[in-house]
C-alpha cells in the first residue's frame, strides 16, 4: 500500500531507500493502526495455508518426495553461493582452468554461430576434433595455470 505513495513523493529514491522510510512510517504507527495490517495478514496466512493443504493433498507420494529433494537442493544451492560469495570477498584465488576451458576461453569470439550455444557448439566440435599434438598447448597452459592456482592458494592460507 504505502510504495506508491513514497514512490510519488521520492520519484528519485531507490527501492531501498523507499523501504527503509516506509519501515519507519510502520514503526512509528500506533499499535491500534498496525492492528488493521496484522489481522489482514493473519487472514491471508490462513487462506495461504488451506492452498497448501490442499496442494498437498493432490500430490502423490512419489510427487511429495521430489518436491522435498527439489527444496533441499535448492537451499543447498544457494548456502554454496553464499560460501563462493564469502570467498571472493576474502580474495581467494580462482581455481584453475581446464585445458578445455583455456581453449574455450581463447576460441569463443572466433567461432562461428549466431548464439552463444551455437559458437559453444562448434567450439566443442572442433576441441574434438584436435589432435593430441593440438591439444598439448592447452595441457600445458592447463598446467600451468594449476601452479599459478597452487601458489596463489599457499599465499591466500598464509593470509587468512
């Protein structure tokens, strides 16, 4: 209800901002005014959990298990994001790139295709069709791309 308002006022602000005022405007709103919100929210929870009951019921156990294994996995997921995120923000190095991806990396923009799949695509193809001679540049940026890794790692854990 109160977006818009604060929207017309600061036309300017961010949704953050915007946010922050409206969670003001909430905490100086007298308890008899926020009863009307509660009571509102207490209704659409209800109605929200008689959905879900019945959602559930249609579902059968086969259905329920991987609805739960989807759930798990999702929030496995992004506790790995949060960790990666974590990471990054205390400057560990990136791990090293295969000798596949160091040719990816050097071919994409040359490839021939319209989208980014179909350039993926030929690159594949042609990564295939190399010979192990070929390939051996890549093995060895590979590798030595794995030493950089290995020694900015130690250095990384002396930091930390």
């Amino acid at each position: 209800e109160q977006l818009p308002k604060f929207k017309a006022q600061n036309p300017d602000a961010k949704t953050t901002e915007l946010v922050r005022r409206i969670a003001k405007h909430w905490r100086e709103l007298p308890d008899s005014e926020k009863k009307v919100y509660r009571e509102a929210y207490k209704a659409d929870w209800e109605v929200y959990k008689e959905e879900i009951s019945r959602f559930k019921e249609q579902l059968t156990p086969s259905e329920i298990t991987s609805l739960e294994k989807e759930i798990l996995d999702e929030r496995l997921k992004r506790k790995a994001v949060t960790k990666r995120k974590e990471f990054i923000q205390l400057g560990k190095p990136k791990r090293p790139r295969s000798a596949y991806n160091v040719y990816v990396a050097e071919r994409f923009q040359e490839a021939e295709g319209d989208s980014p799949q179909e350039k993926l695509k030929t690159v594949k193809e042609n990564w295939k069709n190399l010979s192990d001679s070929e390939k051996e540049i890549y093995i060895q940026l590979a590798k030595e791309d794995e030493i950089r890794y290995h020694n900015e790692m130690k250095s990384w854990e002396e930091q930390m």
